[in-house]
C-alpha cells in the first residue's frame, strides 16, 4: 500500500496586507502549517509528498523563504518520503520562476542525483519510482486553458509496468468547456489519483476509476477565504477494487467564524461588544452581520467596533446590515414632525411595494436620523 499526505496552496510568503500587524503573525502559522504536515508525513510512513500548486506566493521570494521552506522538505526526504512539486499559479514555471532562481535539492542538503525531491516541470513532467510500483505525473494546460487535452495524452513509455498512476494538476474539476477540466476529462486519464490544487476550499469526488481532491490551503490566506486548514493523507492499493482511499488531517491553526445576529436581540451596543468579547480567539477569523430592523436603542458604529475588538482576534469586520424601524403605526400629529414621519413614510411604502431595497433602507435611515432630530435627542436645536 502506497501511503501519500496531499498538500495544495501553501503560499509561503504571502504578505496579509487585510490583517494589518498579524500579518507577520499569520505568515509564521503558514510555515507551522507546512511544518506539521511534513512532521505527520513522517510520522505516518508517507512514502510521497505532493504539493499541488502554489508553494510560495509568488516568485519573488527571498532566499531566507526557499532554504527554509527547502530545509523542511528535505528532512521529510531524509525521514523516507519522496516530495513532488507542481509549479502553480502564483508561482509558475517561467522565465523568472523560483525554480529556475534557486537549486531546491542543494538548499534542502540533498544529493544532487537524488529523486527524493522532483519539481514537475518540462522535461521531468513524470516521476517513475518502480521501487514503489508507481508513476507521478504532473498536467499544465498549454496554451492556458481546460486540462482535458492533457489528461487524455497517452502514457510516457517510462511509465509502462507500473501499478499505481498518479496525476498532479493546478485546476478545478468543472462542465466541460469551462478552465479547468471535466469530469469527463479526468475520467479518460485512467489514473488512480488526480492530486489537486487551485480551489481554496476542500473539495473532492469521483470520474470513471479517478477518485480526485484538492485539500484547500493548510492555513487561512485572507479573511474572507473559504475554509482551510487541512492536508489529505491518501492510502493507496493496486489490489483493491477502489485503489484511493482519502483521509483529510488537520495542519493548521487559524478559522473562519460566521456570526448572524438579529438586531432584536441586542438592547444597545454595550450587548454587542459582550457577545462579540465573549467569542474572541487569536486564531479566528471573524465576520459579524448585524440584521433586521434596529432597535431605538441601537446605534452601530462598525470602524469604532472593529478597532475596539480587533486586537482580540486574528480579523474582525462587522457588517451593519440593519434597516432603521419604519414609520408608526398610529398617524403623527399635525406638525413638522408629523408631516415629515408622513412623507418619508409614503415613500418607504412605494420603495417596498417596487422592490427598491436600497432605495427603502436609505429612507428608512433618513426617517430615523430626522425623528431624532426633530425629538431633539441629539440635544441640537430644531
């Protein structure tokens, strides 16, 4: 049984430029991420790593990034297993490609004849290992584009005897015809396991005999980011009927938090700040929408909010999706107040009747800012 850990969208070096001061912060859990992924690859007995796209951010990187990030991949190399790069997005093989810039195998410590550490570029777009009856296949679109082309290419004489066929591909799985590749597409490659990368969240699924997955980044990249977090440990058998079998496996540190709050519920914003101090955590990622129609009592200044209970979190950004309350039931009095509560209230009623949400939301606030006005709440003559 072949035993590998799939990893995509690690982004080393990435700035965070959203998270302010924790970008620093965030950009060392993605080197702890790594770090744990490679220390369970280890402890797991992987025979191979695939990183499926986009190791660093970008290819211009310091050296300091790529002797660390190849440090650690050479002590998963020296523990037993083999690591398989596949140049991505952010850090494509091209003219200026970190790639080119910098010899990966003697940064790591490695013997320069040694397959322990393979970047699938052209040229060395296959990995064959027979000692693991296995061959590693890395897929780029050329030109830019679907991958189908690519996957239905035939099989590299060199890969001729091996039992297990593993693809490498920065992409999504999608309709036909769209950027990317069908379901169709990775049906016809006949391979065991499609490795992927590309798609910022966990996905999986199944074409023909092709069990194929992406595992999402290991670590948050920016707040609004869909999950993250994990890496796949695959288990490999030519002898079963389905070869892959996918486990994913906690790397990272840092999540995302959705909060809904209806606006009924909080009396004044002193019960936000509550709410929202009792949820806080270093590690989460947090965004707060505020919604319904707002309480008298309820005045919400988002800026002041997010600067006061920031620091409690990793991000913080509160949405005020709150509709300020309509006009009375009962009909105002004969006066200015009267007659103003009258005319915003026949507006808001049209703009609800025809459907102009922004258009009923911006009258509503202006009814209520003018009500407290004219009641002189604001302690300003009328």
């Amino acid at each position: 049984m072949l035993r590998l850990l799939h990893l995509a969208d690690v982004h080393l070096g990435a700035r965070h430029v959203e998270l302010g001061s924790a970008g620093t912060d965030q950009r060392e859990r993605q080197w702890q991420a790594l770090e744990a992924a490679l220390a369970l690859a280890t402890s797991d007995h992987c025979d191979l790593v695939v990183i499926a796209g986009d190791l660093f951010d970008s290819n211009a990187q310091p050296r300091r990034t790529v002797e660390r990030a190849a440090k650690a991949m050479g002590t998963a190399v020296a523990a037993g297993a083999r690591v398989v790069i596949l140049p991505g997005d952010s850090d494509p093989y091209d003219a200026a490609s970190i790639y080119r810039t910098y010899d990966l195998t003697a940064l790591a410590g490695l013997p320069p004849d040694t397959d322990g550490l393979h970047v699938l570029v052209p040229g060395r777009m296959t990995l064959v290992v027979p000692a693991l009856d296995l061959a590693v296949r890395g897929y780029v679109a050329a030109p830019p584009g679907s991958l189908d082309e690519a996957l239905g290419a035939p099989r590299d004489e060199a890969e001729t005897g091996v039992r297990l066929r593993i693809g490498v591909a920065h992409g999504r799985v999608g309709p036909a015809g769209t950027t990317g590749m069908s379901e169709q597409g990775v049906a016809a490659s006949g391979l065991d396991y499609l490795a992927l990368g590309g798609a910022m969240a966990p996905v999986d699924g199944a074409a023909g005999t092709t069990r194929w997955a992406d595992p999402g980044p290991p670590e948050l990249l920016d707040a609004g980011a869909p999950s993250a977090g994990q890496a796949l440990f695959v288990m490999l058998d030519p002898d079963r009927p389905e070869r892959a079998r996918v486990e994913p496996r906690p790397v990272g540190r840092s999540r995302r938090l959705r909060v809904d709050l209806p606006a009924a519920d909080l009396e004044d914003e002193l019960a936000l700040i509550a709410h929202l101090a009792s949820l806080a955590d270093a590690d989460v990622a947090c965004e707060v929408h505020v919604s319904g129609t707002r309480p008298a009592g309820l005045q919400l200044d988002e800026a002041s909010l997010e600067s006061r209970l920031a620091p409690g979190f990793l991000h913080l950004r509160i949405h005020d999706e709150t509709l300020a309350a309509g006009p009375a039931a009962a009909a105002p009095p004969e006066s200015i107040a009267g007659a103003f509560e009258r005319d915003l209230g026949d507006r808001i009623a049209a703009a609800t009747t025809a459907g102009h949400t922004e258009e009923e939301r911006e009258l509503r606030e202006q009814l209520d800012l003018g009500t407290r006005l004219l009641a002189g709440s604001t302690g300003m003559p009328v």
